[in-house]
C-alpha cells in the first residue's frame, strides 16, 4: 500500500498544521501522520502522499540500520554512476536557485525544508545525473526478471486498476513520474515498448 499510494495516510505536507519553512525531527512528521484520519481505507483507492515514502524510507533505515542516504549511494547512485546527486544535508557545490513567474517577472522560489523527509524528498540532481538513471533503471527493467514482474499495476478492492506502483504512472507503452516543489519541476518517461 505504501509503495502504491494506496494506504489511505493523509500526506503530511498538505496537513493544515505543517510548516514547508519548518525543519521538523523525523518523529514528529511520523506523528503528524499517524494522528491524521485515513483519506480512505486501504487497497479502496488511490491518492499521491509523501507520507507512503518518507514512512518507506524510515522503515528501510531501520532494517539495514543504515542511514537512507547511504542507502541511496550503495543501491542507485553508484551503479548509476552518479556523481552530482545526494541527499539534501549534503553541502551543495553550484546549488541551482528555483525562481517563479508571476506577472511579467521571476523572482526567487519561495525556500522549502527539505531535510529530515527521506524517501519523501530531500534529493538533489542533475539532468545529467537523471539520464544516467533513467539508462542505468532501463538496463534493469530490460535484464531483471524480478524487477519486471514486481513493477505492475494493481488492483483496488473494487476491483478497478491503479495505475501506480513502486513510484511510476503506468500505461500501455510508457511509464512516467512527475514532480514539483517552488521553482522546480521535472518528468522522467521511459518507453516501455522496447523492454
């Protein structure tokens, strides 16, 4: 249900008492989740939340007993050859500015807290970096049995498909994710026809 946004847990960043400019301890965002009322019961239907992978990232943490940026070294970001991408507590050489458009002119993105959100946020990139993923995740999907049987769609209790799973929008020919904060968008698709 986590990976699938099928839980039905409220994401915390909409939560009328969330601060974006507030660093919050991890504790605190896993209780502003759990005193939240279910959106929906779980498997009934499907809802986008950082809630599902900060609490993914917080349970991978503490089965490996490892921090989740080192995580995100040892399993991505060194077999992709990644060298311009990490977590956000990182000290960012070159960091690129986020600016808005708003009546005739751009002015700087309004500043987001993003440390502390593992699996929910917090990673920075580069284009560069981002097709060095998306040619290292197409090489697997081509070549991992497992992961290609595990990447699927599912089915919700009323027995309708949801279309997103282990954090992909899946249709016929393609898979895409999309996202956004202040200043900054981006949408990685792979043509799945040729794997």
């Amino acid at each position: 249900n986590l990976l699938n946004h099928t839980s039905g847990l409220a994401d915390y960043t909409s939560l009328k008492n969330f601060d974006d400019q507030t660093l919050y301890a991890k504790d605190s965002i896993i209780q502003m989740i759990a005193d939240a009322p279910l959106g929906f019961d779980p498997s009934s239907s499907y809802a986008y939340s950082n809630s599902n992978f900060f609490l993914l990232g917080m349970i991978a943490e503490q089965i490996t007993g490892k921090k989740f940026k080192d995580l995100l070294n040892d399993f991505i970001f060194k077999n992709a050859a990644m060298q311009n991408s990490g977590e956000d507590d990182d000290n960012i050489s070159k960091e690129a500015k986020g600016y808005v458009y708003k009546n005739d002119s751009a002015t700087e993105a309004p500043f987001i807290e993003m440390k502390n959100t593992e699996g929910g946020g917090s990673i920075y990139s580069t284009a560069n970096d981002l097709l060095k993923w998306s040619i290292y995740f197409q090489h697997q999907l081509a070549t991992d049995k497992f992961l290609k049987m595990t990447l699927q769609s599912s089915t919700l209790k009323n027995d309708n498909q949801n279309i997103y799973f282990g954090g992909w929008c899946f249709f016929p020919e393609f898979i895409f994710h999309e996202g956004h904060i202040n200043g900054f968008a981006n949408l990685l698709a792979i043509d799945t026809a040729y794997h």
